[in-house]
C-alpha cells in the first residue's frame, strides 16, 4: 500500500507541485550520502519499463534509494509501471507532478533531490544503465567533489560532438576518465554542492539572454531545454564535466519531445566488467576539451610542443565563433594563410598535429588571416569521421 508522506504532501507544503508516494517508512529511507538513483518519467511506459529492469540487473555495494518522478500527462500507464516495479536495491519513491512541468522544470525540480540525499544519479526513462554504472558514479562523485571546477558526472561516453555535428573521439588518458566542458544529459550526478552553484547562477541568469556565451547551435535550442542553461553556467563559470572513456549508459532516442522519430544515432557501446576505476586531477590530465569538444590550448601545447606558445584557438572541426575569441595565432581546418599545415589523416585529428605528420588538412596561422565562415559539412568530413566510404556515400546519395 503507497503512503502520502505528511512531510512531503501536496498539501503541507507551500507552492509545491509534487505528490510523494513510498512503498517504505520514512525511517528506512537512505539519508547517506551515497547516491540516490532519480528517474524521469513522462508518458512513455515500455520507455520506463526497460531502464527499471537495467536497474535492477546492476550491481550496487549497498542498499540504494530510487526514485521514480513523473511528469504529468495523458497517460496512467506510467505511474502504473512505476507503481507496479519491485526494486530490488533498497526503498523506493514515487513523486508525481500535479501539473505538467515540462523537461526543464522536471530536471531543474529532480535536481534539488541533492539536498536530501548529499547527491544523484539522474537518468531519464530512454536512457538504458551498465551494468557497473552506480560503483562508476559514486567513485568519480567521490573523487571529484572537492574541486569546484567540476559540474558534474557523465555516465556517457559521446561518440558525437553536438556543436560540430561530426563524430568525436576523445585523445586516451592512463585512467578512466577526461574532461570535456559540456553537460551530459543521457545519464549524469552531481553532488549537492555542484547543484548548488548551478542553481545559484540559474536563479540570478535564466531571464538575461546567453546567446553570446553558448556554440552557435546551442543558441538555436528551445527554452524548453535545461541542458542549454547548463551549458551557459559552464562556459560563463569555466567549468567541467568528468566523462568516462567506457560509457556507463547508453541512449534509445525512443520517441518523444525531443525525438520526432527512433534513431540509434547516440548508441554507444557501455561497460559490461567490473574493475577498478583509476582518476587523476585535471590539473595532471592532457585530456581537457573545451565546449566544441576541442583540446584546450594549454594542452594542445604540451601534447605537441612544436607549437611554441599556447596563445592560439583551437578550431580543428572549424565551426567556432571566431569573434568571441582574441588569440593571436589559431590552429584549424579552415582554409588560410598557413604558416604551418598537417594532414588529417591520423584519428583523433589532434595526433597529426602531435605527431607532426605534415600533409593539408589542417593549418596553423594568425587568426587576424582566418576566414570566420564556419566549415559545412562535406563528404570528406563524413568519410574521416565516421569512419565511413565515398562509395557508401554514393550509394546512400549524398555525396
């Protein structure tokens, strides 16, 4: 039988709009500060099915709170899954919403949930977990939480830079992880601090306009999206997300608000082992990329010390907004004037400049001699980085 919880009712207290529901009493919830697990939910049932049952074939050290929260919408059968689905890891909590919040407020409002519990791991109901994914989190949120420039955790590994468009391989680091200056929102934890200072700078910046300090296609997102905001604290704040080499999770793209049709585009391959995870400082990582997912320079300098001085933009997919930068040399795939030039042949693009493997492709100049259109994307740019034929190209009509 579920219970209304007094102190989390509708009706006790003011301006809330959640409904909490609990299969436990209050005294055996998890008040540790071992993550709790947050699902969203909205109006897709077998959606929630599946990331209940990933849940419950995954492994965890020790009893773990799960909370279920719905949006709400047209359809019971969401709710009824939920209330319906035996969690094996410890309590369980249902928070209904008693008018549609829409994704933003859901995450915004899921969010707070760090205050209770000391931190997260949020999921949304498209989102499918490996196994080992909980011991991931809690190890990267462990060893992490004491540097404030980190936002946050990825349980994802993208294959896929959404400001470029093209694929994405991260240089390989010696531990499990690098850093990348982009939000993950296909399954991520914070701590309550790093929520914290998020939502600080939301409450005094959500109504000022953050075009300016935002890639150019993020500025494009719907207000509906509460990965845009994030974006614009991290770039304004000069913060960083932890990503795993090994993907903790992996993302359906089942149809929905963002998803007008079912894609494996953001599939990747996640982490079936156990093992243990080794980290080290950002300070001590070569592997720091910026929200173009582009090294950043100071890196790129040690990397390849041919360079000379890391005073330069960093622009090797070549779609930066070069008026927000003031550099005086640039490093890009754009055509230019080109004091030095290397192929682009070896993968990650950034090994042909560390490796100096002279060719064209990719040109290093004053950026006062830089065209600022930003590259389109073109056949070759779809062969190198998708590891993909002309001849496929030609067969699918696109070259």
């Amino acid at each position: 039988m579920f219970i209304l919880t007094e102190f989390e009712c509708a009706n006790t207290r003011p301006n809330t709009i959640w409904t909490v529901l609990t299969h436990r009493d209050d005294s055996t919830m998890n008040t540790t500060q071992s993550p709790a697990i947050v699902v969203l939910g909205y109006n897709r049932p077998e959606s929630l099915r599946r990331i209940l049952g990933g849940l419950n074939a995954s492994h965890y050290p020790h009893d773990v709170t799960l909370v279920i929260s719905i949006d709400k919408s047209d359809s019971l059968n969401v709710l009824k899954v939920a209330e319906e689905f035996q969690w094996k890891g410890g309590p369980k909590r249902i928070l209904t919403a008693e008018e549609s919040l829409g994704l933003r407020r859901h995450v915004l409002r899921s969010g707070d949930l760090t205050e209770e519990y000391g931190s997260i791991i949020l999921l949304e109901d498209d989102i499918y977990p490996s196994p080992h994914f909980y011991n991931y989190a809690a190890s990267a949120l462990d060893y992490y939480q004491d540097d404030d420039r980190i936002a946050g955790i990825s349980l994802y590994s993208p294959q896929y830079n959404e400001t470029s468009f093209m694929g994405f391989r991260p240089m390989q680091d010696d531990v499990d992880a690098y850093f990348l200056a982009l939000p993950s929102s296909w399954g991520q934890a914070w701590t309550w601090e790093q929520w914290r200072r998020f939502k600080a700078w939301y409450d005094a910046n959500a109504d000022k306009d953050i075009a300016p300090i935002v890639p150019p296609n993020v500025r494009l997102w719907p207000e509906s999206s509460w990965k845009k905001y994030f974006i614009a604290y991290m770039c304004d704040s000069n913060l960083f997300f932890v990503y795993p080499y090994l993907s903790f999770s992996t993302n359906f793209s089942d149809i929905g608000v963002n998803h007008k049709t079912n894609s494996t585009r953001f599939q990747v391959p996640i982490h079936m082992f156990p093992k243990e995870y080794v980290f080290k400082p950002m300070d001590e990582s070569l592997c720091v990329y910026d929200e173009y997912c582009e090294l950043l320079p100071d890196r790129f300098v040690r990397l390849a010390p041919h360079l000379g001085d890391s005073d330069l933009v960093v622009d090797l997919y070549g779609v930066k907004d070069l008026n927000q930068f003031q550099a005086t040399h640039i490093l890009t795939s754009r055509p230019m004037p080109a004091l030095a030039s290397w192929s682009k042949d070896l993968k990650p693009h950034e090994l042909n400049v560390v490796c100096d493997i002279k060719g064209n492709g990719l040109n290093y100049g004053l950026l006062c001699d830089c065209d600022k259109t930003p590259l389109n994307i073109n056949a070759e740019s779809v062969c190198y980085y998708y590891n993909v034929s002309r001849r496929v190209l030609r067969w699918c009509r696109i070259d």
